[in-house]
C-alpha cells in the first residue's frame, strides 16, 4: 500500500514560456497514493503543465520538488516517460505521407520489433562496448516483455512501424514508454484514435498500470475517458490552474460553462510557442457548455445544381489487399454516389484508412484492383494529382508532415496543389480563396499565425478549411474530431453537416466514436476485424 507522502510538488511555482509567466503562484502536491489527471479546453495549457513537469521549461519562481529517487544513472526528468500523439511528428521528419503505404512494399521499413529494441529505446550506440549493458539489458528485455504482454502487441513484431493504424500506433507507442524505467508516466490524450474495444482493453491497461509502483497523470479533453483510479482533477485554463479537486465517482467532471480560451500548444518549438503566446490575446473565446450554439459559418454553394444528379464517384469491385499472409481488404464491393455521404466504421487495423489510401491513389495496390474514381479506372492514365484536384481530405497524420514554420493561409492555399507545404507561389486567386475560406470559418485573424501556434481545435479547422477550399466533389475526413474538446466537435460536426445538407458535399466520414457523425450522413459502410 503506498503512503500519503509527497511524489511531486510545487511551490508558489512559475514558468517562463516566451515573454510571459504561466502556471504562476501555482501551489500543488502529487502524493504517492494518488493518480491525476489535467482536463481542460483545447489550447488550455494542458500539456504546457506536462512540458512544465518534464523540466521543459524554465521554473522562474517558487519551487518544483521531485520526492522520488530516480532509476540509478538518471536524471528526474528522465525518469518521467510521456506519450502524446504529436511526439509522432519526430519520426515522419523527412517522410511525405504516402510513405506509410510505400513501406509495405519496402524490405528496409524500420520494423516494430527494432523499433522496440534495446539500441534504439535507450538510444544504446550498437558498437559502444560498455560493461553496464551486461546489466541493463536482462531489466530491460524484462520491461519489453511485459509492456508487448500488456499491450497485445506481439502480432506487430514483424511488420512496418508505418503500416500500423492509428490504434496500433498507439499501443506501440505506450509499450515503448514501458520499456524505459519510469517513475512518472504522463499520457495526452492516450484514447485518441482507438476503437471502442482497445479504448475498453487500454481501461484494463492503466488499471494494471495504476496499481504498481508508477505513477500516471492523464490528460484529455474528455473527462467520460478517465479510469476509475483516477482520483484527482487539476482543471486547466488559459495558462493557469483554475481548480484543484477530489474525484467522486458519482460526480459528473464535465464543467458547465467551463472556459477553454486559446493558449497556443506548439510541440517542441519554442519560437513558435512564443509568437503565438504573444498574440493570444487575439484568440477567440470559446465556451465548452455543451448546449452553446457556434457560429455557423457563412459556406457558399460548392456545387452547381445541375450537378447534384446521383451518379457514381467512386466504385470498388471486388478488391483486396494483401501483404504476403495477410490480408487487409477482400473482395470489397462498393459504390459511392455523388450527394450520398458514408461513414466508414470498423475496429482499428480493419483496413479503413487503407480504403481511402485506394480512393486517393497513395497506395500502390489501388493500380491491381478494379477501382473507378470519378469515371476513371485507377491506372487508365490519368496522374494521381488529377484525381486529387476533385478530393479534399482532413485526417489525424496530415497536419504532422507540415513543417513548425507553416503559416495558416499557406497550409489552406497548398490544398489547390495537393502538397504538404506550398512549393509554388500560389496564384491571386487562391491566395484570396484561401483567406476567404479562413474568414468563413471566423479564423481570418490567424492567417499569419504558423499552423501549430493554435490549439488542436483550430488546427482542425484549418485542415477542414484546406480540404474545402478548392470546392472538392469528395470530402474525406479521417478521425476529424481527435483530441477537439466539446465546443470545437460541434462546431467542427456542425460545419460537415451544413456541407453535406446545405452545400451537396459528398463526404466519407470515418470516426471511432458514432456520437461524432454529422446527422446528415446515412449511410454506413463497417469494416470487420481480419
């Protein structure tokens, strides 16, 4: 039984983030026997606390007091694993987005298993000739077995770190922070893209993991996502700690009303963090009460009348995808008609974002099966970039290949060309599109703000804003709504919704959680487990 003592504190503590102070005159204590978890608005500041905690950044005032001894050979600081789905940005350096499909192809593909070994979690220089690997390693092959047991992830072992869904990337992820000998784990957002049966098996997980000697501090937008074991709540708002309380679990942890102004959160670079800090003020104020109604944006027709006649826009007959023994997709037959908008369900690693590589031709298997885009067959001679010109796309990987320099109406102008960036100056045109559609979605202000100065919200609608700009006759979303708190998913749902109402879009619209489709979409394509 662990006692009541202190694990981590602070003092009447301060952090510089650019120019300003935040979390100041912010007294707290972890103690041994608790578990935490941080909940606020998107661009709350949630994570900033994280980065605070990890020594990231600089203590300017009071005291921050680290109660726990450290493995032998490491700092505190090391000894705090942390696991957030941006820290993936770091391993796509250098990759463009259709490198996750190329490498299913490739035999040089960085496999899980080495992904997960021993060189490469404790960052060991394989030729280094050092008398404490002799020790280290037996405890830590011990730590891999248990995290690949815990996480279910054996099957991974052997394939592609980039062929993993979004779920199993997740889980890898986790077990590789469980590889290291941590005293403190923080997860952000650790439920983002997982379906409902490994969301329900990841309870089960930190269950486990709450029972043992390490301790865990969650953060999310969700207070419905957290463990039973999580006995503490530290809300988060605007850069500081609004409230300090005790969980019950009878008490419903979601705040009426509860404010989630814009810090900016910008991962692993300082510069932008402080451009942004320095313009917060300019933020919008957005209410996370539920029952608030946003704005609704001002969309013009996207599509001319004549053209809402149903006929086919994409058609599959029969495909399958294969790698070796595997298969990803059989036999799938499959229309979609124009003014006919799907959503596209099934477990993680059931092939979904697979079938829309197929549609958008950035797998290589889309030119061996029988797939119609548009009235053309996949592989009849028209350029990849063709078809893409009449398809706008949001997905959860996208925003993560745009480099921290990005500015918002260039990453909306590079969805006329269909790029990661622009390369090519963007026409008068496109330019005034660009910043017209940004205007519509009330986000004009930002237009010289770098992509990952604003929260995950506003990064989404960004992305939404790149996807619809060049007035696409398919709209593909891909988890759109992961890690937006609950004003920003209506707002985003709400805006689908008006295009596919309103506006004659034809959407594929694919989520992990039926409570985020927009109404407007009927019809359901679901995938089942291989």
């Amino acid at each position: 039984m662990l006692s009541h003592r202190p694990f981590l504190s602070l003092d009447s503590a301060g952090f510089r983030l650019g120019e300003r102070i935040i979390f100041e005159n912010t007294t707290w204590v972890f103690h041994r026997d608790e578990h935490w978890a941080v909940l606020g608005g998107n661009g709350s500041g949630k994570s900033l606390f994280a980065d605070a905690l990890r020594g990231r950044l600089p203590l300017v005032q009071g005291e921050m007091r680290y109660h726990f001894r450290p493995p032998a050979g490491l700092s505190h600081e090391e000894a705090i694993g942390h696991v957030s789905f941006e820290d993936r940005k770091q391993g796509l350096a250098g990759t463009v987005v259709q490198s996750r499909w190329n490498s299913l192809e490739e035999e040089g593909a960085m496999q899980v298993g080495d992904y997960l070994s021993y060189e490469r979690v404790m960052d060991i220089n394989p030729f280094e000739v050092n008398p404490r690997h002799e020790r280290e390693r037996p405890q830590f092959d011990r730590r891999r077995r248990r995290a690949v047991a815990l996480l279910r992830i054996e099957p991974f072992l052997d394939r592609a770190l980039l062929s993993l869904s979004n779920g199993e990337t997740q889980r890898v992820h986790l077990a590789r922070a469980l590889c290291h000998p941590l005293r403190l784990l923080i997860l952000d957002e650790p439920f983002t893209g997982l379906d409902a049966a490994t969301r329900e098996h990841f309870h089960r997980v930190l269950e486990h993991l709450m029972g043992t000697p390490l301790r865990v501090l969650l953060i999310t937008t969700r207070a419905d996502d957290l463990p039973r074991q999580v006995t503490q709540v530290l809300w988060v708002e605007a850069g500081r700690v609004s409230q300090i309380e005790r969980r019950s679990l009878n008490r419903n942890l979601a705040k009426p009303g509860a404010r989630t102004d814009k810090l900016p959160r910008v991962p692993g670079t300082r510069f932008l963090r402080n451009f942004a800090l320095r313009n917060s003020s300019r933020l919008p104020k957005v209410r996370g009460d539920h029952s608030a109604e946003p704005p609704r944006p001002a969309l013009p027709s996207l599509l001319p009348a004549r053209a809402r006649a149903k006929q086919p826009l994409v058609i599959f007959r029969n495909v399958t995808v294969r790698y070796g023994a595997t298969t990803i997709l059989r036999d799938l037959t499959w229309t979609v008609s124009k003014g006919e908008s799907w959503a596209l369900l099934g477990p993680n690693g059931s092939g979904k974002t697979t079938l829309l590589s197929l549609i958008l031709g950035d797998h290589p298997q889309a030119y061996a099966n029988e797939i119609v885009v548009f009235g053309r067959q996949r592989g009849g001679g028209d350029s990849i970039w063709e078809l893409k010109q009449h398809i706008g796309w949001v997905s959860p990987e996208l925003h993560l290949h745009y480099t921290d320099t990005a500015l918002c109406w260039e990453v909306v102008a590079s969805g006329f060309h269909n790029t990661i960036g622009l390369f090519e100056p963007p026409t008068r045109h496109q330019r005034a599109a660009a910043r017209g559609w940004l205007r519509r979605f009330h986000l004009a202000e930002f237009a010289e703000f770098p992509l990952f100065g604003l929260s995950a919200g506003l990064q989404r609608m960004v992305l939404l804003a790149r996807a619809v700009a060049k007035r696409p006759r398919l709209l593909i979303l891909d988890e759109p709504c992961q890690g937006l708190d609950a004003a920003h998913r209506k707002l985003f749902i709400q805006t689908v919704d008006h295009l596919i109402r309103s506006q004659g879009v034809t959407a594929i619209y694919v989520t992990h959680r039926e409570d985020e489709i927009p109404p407007s979409i009927r019809q359901v394509l679901r995938l089942g487990e291989r």
